[in-house]
C-alpha cells in the first residue's frame, strides 16, 4: 500500500468520522490529532471513533497501550501503524 494514498484515506476518514468540516489537504502529516495540542479539536470520543474505523477499514486494532495509543498522534503516526507488521 503506498504511504501517500493512505494517509490521504486517512484523512478522509478522519473528516467523515469526526464531521469536521474540513478538506484533506487543511490537515498537515505531522499535526497532532488528539488532545489539547491538536488543532484539528478532535477528543477521546473522536479517537474512538478512529481507532473503530481503523479497525474496520483496515483490520488494525488500536487498543490502551502506549504503543498503539500513539498511532494517533498525527496522520504520519497512524499511517506508520496501519502499515507496520504489528498484528495489534
């Protein structure tokens, strides 16, 4: 799967699931998606949100651990975590 056209997926997928009015190309790679530094506002409900599209989309389970937790960090982050060849 080519990185750019995921984190593009991504994106969208994160503008539907959230319902932020907002295009793909607004949300930088590396901006921070969820907590008081995201300047997208998203919360813990928009990152359950994310973390069950994922998991349908892409058969990636985003679980509380550390690790997994900081697939959300930005688009780059979770981009990274979809294609890695951790089955979690």
């Amino acid at each position: 799967m080519d990185k750019t056209q995921l984190k593009l997926e991504l994106k969208r997928m994160i503008i539907a699931e959230c319902q932020k009015q907002l295009t793909p190309e607004q949300i930088p790679d590396d901006a921070v998606l969820i907590g008081s530094d995201s300047s997208l506002g998203l919360d813990s409900l928009d990152a359950l949100q994310i973390a069950l599209a994922v998991k349908r989309e892409y058969g990636k389970r985003i679980d509380g651990s550390n690790q997994t937790r900081a697939a959300l960090a930005s688009v780059n982050a979770l981009a990274d975590f979809i294609l890695s060849d951790s089955s979690r």
